[in-house]
C-alpha cells in the first residue's frame, strides 16, 4: 500500500527542481571548482599570465612560516570562542531555565547581541577598548593594567575572542533554553525525590541529556568561529598586531583580495574546504552514534 | 520549581543580572556615545550617562553621511 505521489510527466519534476540546481551550480559549485583550479596555477599580479603549476602552491604554503602559525591562531581561537562562548551560555540557560520572575525580561536582553551584525559587534567593542579614547581601556589603565591590543598581539586575541564570543553567546544561549525545557520534569522530580541536590541534577541529569544540543552547538560554534568571525577580525584588528589575529579566512581573504596571490589564496580556501568536509563529517557520525539516547 | 531554596533562586537571579549587565554595556555605551558630541567621547573618560545630541547625530548619520574618521585601528 504505497500512497506516494508521482509525476506522470517525465521532464517536468526536472523543470521544476531545475532553478534550485541551477542556483546551487553557479553560486556553490562553480566558485569551488574555480577555486580548486586556480589553487594549481600562478598568477601574475595583474591578472594577464597564468601558469599550471601544478602542487606547488600547496607546497610553498606548507612552508611558509606564517601559514602554519595561522593554523595555530585558528585552533587556539576557535577553541576558547566555542569553549567560552558555549559554557557562559549553558551557565546563563540554566539560570534562566530556573527563575520564574522576570523570565521574559531575562531571556529578550540576553537574545539582543544576535541583532547586532559581525562587522557592528566589532567596531562595537574596538570602540570600547580602543588603546586611545575606550572607556574600558580607561578602567584598565587605573587598573594598573598596560592595555594596548595595537601593540600586544595577546591582548589582541582576547579582544576578537570577547567580541567574536558576545556575538554568538545569544544563539547558544536560545538552543540550550530550548533543550533545558524540553527535558520531562518528571525525571528531575525524581530524582529531588531521591535526595539529590541541585548540582547533582545538573551533572547526572539534565547535562547527559542537554548533550546532542552541547554537541550541535559545539560544531555550529567552531564552524562559526572559523569562518563567520571575518567581520570581527576585520573590523577590529584587520589580522594585527604582526599576524596576531590572523585566522585561516582572514589570510584567504588578505593573500586573495590584497596582495593580489590568488593562487595561494585559492590553495588555502581548498584547504579550508577541505576542514570544513572534515568537521561536517565528524558531526554527523559523532551526532548519530554517540549523543542520541 | 522542584524544591525551594531562596539562597539558588538569589543567585540565578544574581547571575542573570550580571551576565545582561556584561553582555549590555557594549551596546549601552554605544548608545549613549550616539547622544555626545565627538569632543565629549574623545575626552577620557567618557560620560556613561545620554547626553544632549542624539537627534543631531542621527539626522547627520541618516541624512548627510559621516563627518568624521572611523573607530582607531591598527594596520595588518
């Protein structure tokens, strides 16, 4: 007893998905496919000669001192922007999940930096700690605290990773709400029931439980904090001090779009492509095998 | 709530306002700078209380266009 619908006609189920396919080919595949070829040719920087190079643009990158640091910088940044971003957000959840009073108004202010666009929470908080005129840089300095991200390429790093984490804390913050209350009281009644205070709950209740979302957001987070964080870092540090805050995109776009490499730039984003392949792949059979219950 | 213990709904309480006063200020001094003039921002420290020109910045922001350099940065 099959009770699909068909299509009699034979061209027309491709007519009709033909423009989603379209789309796809020329703004998804035709760039990668431009990419991954350009990725074996040099250029000359006006763009008349090119030559078939064969690997040797993935070869100069991975000797190239600057491109394995900034390998460096990715990890480290996209591990303390998921790892913060995700752990203030879970404490700010479960605080929420629990008040009664003032829920709403709570949980709106905390949704608010999602408005706020990447470029925007950039210049939001280059403003706020600007070496110059920031107020916060001002508390800093009667703090005793030589705050100067201009020049300190350490405290610049924590100022993308603030900025970049602000950013992103609402959206987690919405996904962990939303797993929190669809966790059945009846199981933490239970097991108040049992004698087992608020902290025990949390640890052997409601964070097993909370894990598929921990897992999603975790994935989400560092995808984020590899590519989306552009904005940040662009209007904030532009990669400074000295390649400080140069993160794998920040360097695509920089060799590419200004030191006219479009060769190297176009190794890198392969490379790029090829993390990206590698972290979906990672989520779904780590989602699929391990979290679900 | 499971059980009743004022002492965790104080903190939960105490918790959330710390994390929107954290996660507001940027916003709120940014807010409050659109309402100065570029003098009054420019003479550390500035003022954390709304001042006196917002509708002249924003009718200069929507109308006329910036008049002034951006936020300082450093080169690449």
């Amino acid at each position: 007893m099959e009770k699909r619908v068909v299509f009699r006609s034979a061209w027309l189920p491709y007519a009709l998905v033909a423009p989603q396919i379209a789309v796809t080919i020329v703004f998804f595949f035709w760039p990668a496919v431009q990419a991954f070829w350009f990725s074996f040719q040099i250029q000359d920087a006006f763009g008349l000669r090119t030559e078939f190079v064969g690997l040797q643009n993935f070869g100069v990158l991975f000797h190239d001192q600057n491109y394995l640091r900034s390998f460096q910088i990715t990890a480290m940044f996209s591990v303390l922007v998921a790892g913060s971003g995700i752990a203030i957000s879970l404490l700010l959840a479960t605080m929420a999940d629990r008040v009664v009073r003032g829920a709403l108004a709570y949980k709106t202010l905390l949704i608010w930096p999602y408005a706020v666009a990447p470029a925007v929470a950039g210049v939001l908080w280059a403003f706020l700690f600007a070496p110059s005129v920031g107020i916060v840089t001002y508390a800093l300095r009667r703090a005793g605290v030589d705050w100067d991200w201009a020049l300190q390429g350490d405290q610049a790093m924590l100022l993308v990773v603030v900025a970049a984490t602000w950013k992103q804390i609402s959206y987690n913050f919405l996904f962990f709400l939303a797993g929190l209350q669809s966790i059945p009281r009846s199981l933490i009644e239970a097991a108040a029931i049992d004698g087992a205070g608020p902290a025990r709950r949390f640890w052997t209740i409601v964070f097993p439980l909370l894990s598929p979302t921990t897992f999603f957001l975790l994935v989400v987070n560092i995808v984020y904090a590899f590519f989306e964080t552009f904005g940040v870092i662009d209007a904030i540090t532009g990669g400074g001090p000295a390649g400080a805050t140069n993160i794998l995109v920040y360097k695509v776009y920089y060799d590419g779009v200004k030191a006219a490499d479009l060769g190297g730039s176009s190794a890198q984003s392969v490379i790029l492509m090829i993390i990206v392949v590698a972290l979906t792949v990672v989520q779904f059979r780590f989602v699929e095998r391990k979290v679900q219950y | 709530m499971v059980e009743h213990r004022p002492w965790l709904n104080f903190i939960a309480h105490a918790v959330l306002i710390a994390g929107i006063a954290v996660i507001g200020f940027p916003l709120y001094v940014t807010f409050v700078a659109s309402t100065l003039t570029l003098d009054q921002i420019l003479n550390v420290p500035m003022p954390l209380t709304p001042g006196s020109h917002l509708w002249e910045n924003y009718s200069q922001a929507l109308l006329a266009g910036p008049r002034s350099a951006r936020p300082p940065r450093s080169a690449a």
